[in-house]
C-alpha cells in the first residue's frame, strides 16, 4: 500500500520502475505537472488517478477531488486549467444513481473552476475487482509568457509560505472512515486554486515553486522541493496554521499534521523582494485568507528540511515511508 | 457489465447521465479524441482506462493497449500523438516485477510510437479492490492545418475503407481468457496508427472519417458513424477482410467478426475522388497492406448501417447491447 502514499515508496517506483522504462527528459523533472511546448504553446500537463473512500466525506467527493486534484496540479505550474479528460472504472453493480451524483459532483467542480471535460472513457470491471467507482483525470492548461515554476527553481533567501491552515482534507475523510469514525467538525479544504495562483502571478511571474501538499502533506511537498533543487528548508513550526480541531484529532490518533494530506492549499518559494506583495494578494483572495509565512530557503544542509520547534530546538523533517492512511485521495 | 462495452448501453451512460453533468460542446461531439484550440494551437486531446484481461495476450499487453489505443483515438482525428499521460491503479500485493513488465512494455510501445510519457501518477488500492494493474493513459497531440475529421463529416458518396483483416484482438485475447482457453494461432494486431494516418494525410487533407473499432467492433464504429452523420452506409459482406482462423473462432463461439474488437485497424470514409488514391497509399504502409474497399455511404436509411450478404440478400447491421465479453481493453 506504501507504494501508493506518496512517500519515500512511492518515490522509488518512480525512479527506479517508471522513470527508467518510459525514459523521456520530461517526466523525469517530477513536478506536478509536466511542462510541454506543441504548435507553439506552452502547455501544463498532468494526471492524477483518485481512488478515495468513502466516495462522499465532509466538504466534497470523489468528483471533486478528480477536478480540483489535476486542476491544482496545472495550476502549480502556473497554468490555468483549460479542459479535463475523465475516465470512469466502474465496479459491477454500481448504482446509476451513485455513478450519476459523482458525475453531478465533477461536473459543477469544473464549471467552479472554470475548466471543461472535454473527452472522457468508462470502463467496468467485474465485482470484487474494483471498489464502486475509481476515476481518472488528465488536464491542459496555457503557462504564461514568463512564468518558469518549478521545484528545481528554490533558492536561498526565498520565503516559504502556506496559502492557509494544514491538514483538514486528511482528517476529514479519515472521520469517516469504516473503522475510525470519530466526530470532529472538520470539512474537506477541497477547492480548485487556479485563482489564487492568477492573483499571486499578478504580483510577479517570478515565484520560484509552488505545490499543492496532498499526499504525505506539507513534509513531503517540503522534502522534495529541498531535494529537486539542493536547498535547505527552515520551518518554523510555530507558525504553522494547524486548525484546533486538527490539531486534537492528530493527537489522538498519534499523527504529526505536517504529514496529512491537503486538497486546497498550496505551498510557495518566493524571492525575498516580492514575499510581502504576494503574501498581500493572496490574503485578499478567499482562497488564500488563511495565508502565512511558514519559513525559509537556506544554503544549509540542502535536501534537507528542518523544523525549528516551540521549545526552541530543532528537528529533522523526514519523507514519510507512505502514506498515514491510504485512499486518501 | 454492458456499460462498459461500447455498445448502447455504454453510450446511453454516456448521453443521458455523463453528458449532461459535464455540459460542454465539445464532450457532446462524440468523436473517439476531442478537438480544443489552447494558445493558438489545434490540439486534438483524448483519454481511456485499461482494464484487459489478461495483462499480457498474444501479440500484446496492458502496456502496448495503453499506449496504442490513445494514440489512435488521436490519430482518429488526423493529429499525430506528441505527449501522453500515464496512471497506474496497482492492486496491493502486485509483484513488483509484474509493474516494471508492463511499464517496459508501455516504455517500448511509446518509443515505438514516437509519443512521449510526460507525467504520470500512481495509486494503490487494497487486494480485492483491483485486478494487478489497471491504466489510464490521456494523450494530446496537434491537429494539421485544413484536416477536419469527424463522425459528422460522413457524406453519401463516401467510399468507405478499411485498412485490414478485423476481429484479431477479440479473438487472440478471448483464446487466452481464463476457462475459455482455445489455440487459434492469432496475435493481437495491437498498433499504433499515426503514420498510416499521416501517409493517408499526405494523398488528401479531406479526409471525412476515421475510426478505429475496438470495442463493438467494425458494427458499432459504422453504426456510429451512420447515426452522427444521418447517412446510411452499406457494407459488402463478401468484402470484408475476416482471416480464416478468426471466422473459424467466431463460428464456434457464435460471434460476428463484425462485433469483435480490434486495436491496430481504422475504418476510413474518403470521398471518392481520392478513395482509390488513399487505398493506394494505405496499401504501401506496413500497417495498411490488407486495406480494402468494404463498402459506401449512402442517402437511404439514415442513420442505418445495411451489409449485403454472400446470398444476394441484406440485413440490418444494429449496434450491439454491450460487448461479447468484457475487459478486452
């Protein structure tokens, strides 16, 4: 299951299964996104598969995570998301019902966040072989003139932001889990970020990263930006915007909410001269109300993240081995 | 398990629950790729999961489908593959070395292809929710200037061709399916059709029609396209190009050939001034050396497709419920 996490396992079967066998300079940049030029444009491309359960959770569903997932992984690019494709594998003796309240579901997620399903494909495999619905998306979007986001792109000096508090889409759909519910009045934060990338951009095309923490959250988006561009990261964890509610359920359930997963949040390497300017637009987009610095870029220890802590020492933050509970997303 | 086999009842998922939640001209334009305009460029953009049974056949695998079946839904609009999209469902447990086989498959039919793997993704899902792997590849490649290929474009006049033998997929992977086993001596014709398209391309840019018939078969692509032109189209009986090991498995099994899948075949309706020029160079392409004349488009019967039997007599060709047997792609 780890090899599905996000984490360190899944990182492993990228590098030494997928990256070797299908070759190709650019997926081995390993950004959300791949960033692509065809008849002259510059295009964003990604995927993201979703196998979340329950298909339905506090603050959203499967069809929303298919749409705000690969839009967010366009958008990390800075690409707005123009049109989605959208594959279906339906289990045997799905209810229309059901299949038809996930497609309600993605669709008003795209017309939301402005993108059309331009193509899609439905499969069904036999009982037992699947698990209600699985879904698929793939999606395109323009790059501005200008505008180079990618992880390899951190530099010392740049401020390390967090577009508002951690942790919440993990926790929301662990509450509802078979076997684990537990009350604790937290929705989904799932939300398509195209926007608020659009209002940061205005500032300046020069944001150096940008990454949606899902899977493994904001340690592992952290782990990997330090590793793809040999930088230190500092974070003060103090500043992390971790809601109570969060924050309480992570306690019981012995989980450190830098690990668990976010849907609507981004995570932003900015040059030093323009941190205060973004940090202003992004507060003035609802999406990005919550936002704050959380930390630094420095030459120190590079691949490395660490953690200053409240009692004024300082941890190593690691890449999970995989995921704290798996389907997240 | 007949919403997933490309016959009515997939596209009655298709009209009357998945088109209206998505909304959008383009979904609605049924073709096998969509067409979509993204900064001045003509991108042709399509996607389908994999699910075959079993992972490898012969003459093929969930890799080659993978890659094959994309890039010809694009090429099923004149556009040549430039980059696709890749994401693994892995059931737990799956060996390891079962996932680098397909990927290195996958690897070696995109090379072979000339697309490149540009973003990827991976999810894992409990064992009994899965069966080993499942894929979904999305694809985008560039439309040529002046080409306009789509179902709707089909004219009565139209000559309509198909590039050689059918029903080889269906078959070879129906003789390995578990508790159906039989030796009949065909491999899979799993293939990539951009370059016969573009050897097509290069007689005439006024192409009307291009199909590849996997799922349902010749049947159900000609049915299609009868129905999204409002023409009638008569096929010759005597004319299409069914191998003798085929004919044989289907006349035991009780099927039409003209019902079975195939993955390295296009179905092509060319008006017929060029059509004797198109088949000449369709015929000195590796992929397009059995292409044959099968039959015309007509005025009569609207949305009807007619074969005219060895007898001298005629009959109904109707779309199939859902496909012979599922997971054949």
């Amino acid at each position: 299951m780890g090899h599905g996490g996000g984490g360190v396992l899944s990182a492993e079967l990228v590098e030494h299964v997928f990256a070797p066998a299908f070759g190709g300079p650019v997926l081995s940049s390993l950004a959300d996104s791949a960033a692509v030029t065809l008849g002259g444009a510059r295009l964003a491309f990604s995927t993201d598969s979703y196998v979340v359960r329950p298909l339905f959770f506090p603050g959203g569903s499967i069809g929303d995570l298919a749409v705000n997932g690969t839009v967010n992984d366009l958008a990390m690019s800075g690409a707005r998301a123009a049109y989605l494709s959208c594959g279906f594998i339906l289990e045997e003796g799905v209810e229309t019902a059901l299949v038809a309240r996930v497609a309600e579901a993605l669709g008003a997620a795209a017309r939301a966040a402005g993108v059309e399903v331009a193509t899609g494909d439905t499969k069904v495999v036999e009982a037992g072989h699947g698990d209600g619905i699985y879904l698929n998306t793939a999606g395109i979007g323009l790059i501005p003139d200008g505008v180079d986001i990618r992880p390899q792109r951190a530099a010392p000096g740049d401020v390390v932001l967090v577009s508002g508090p951690i942790g919440v889409h993990g926790i929301a759909v662990m509450s509802v889990r078979e076997g684990l519910e537990f009350g604790v009045g937290v929705e989904s934060d799932c939300a398509a970020l195209g926007g608020l990338v659009e209002a940061m951009l205005a500032v300046t095309p020069d944001l150096h990263v940008l990454r949606d923490p899902t899977r493994g959250g904001l340690a592992t988006a952290l782990g990997e930006i330090a590793a793809a561009a040999s930088v230190g990261v500092v974070v003060d964890e103090r500043n992390l915007p971790v809601p109570e509610p969060v924050a309480n359920a992570c306690a019981v359930l012995g989980l450190d909410p830098m690990y668990v997963a976010n849907e609507g949040k981004l995570v932003a390497f900015v040059p030093r001269a323009h941190a205060d300017a973004v940090l202003e637009a992004m507060r003035a987009h609802p999406l990005g109300a919550g936002a704050t610095v959380i930390g630094e870029c420095v030459t120190d220890h590079p691949g490395m993240v660490v953690a200053r802590t409240g009692l004024g020492g300082t941890r190593v933050v690691d890449l999970p081995l995989g995921e704290q509970l798996p389907r997240i997303c």
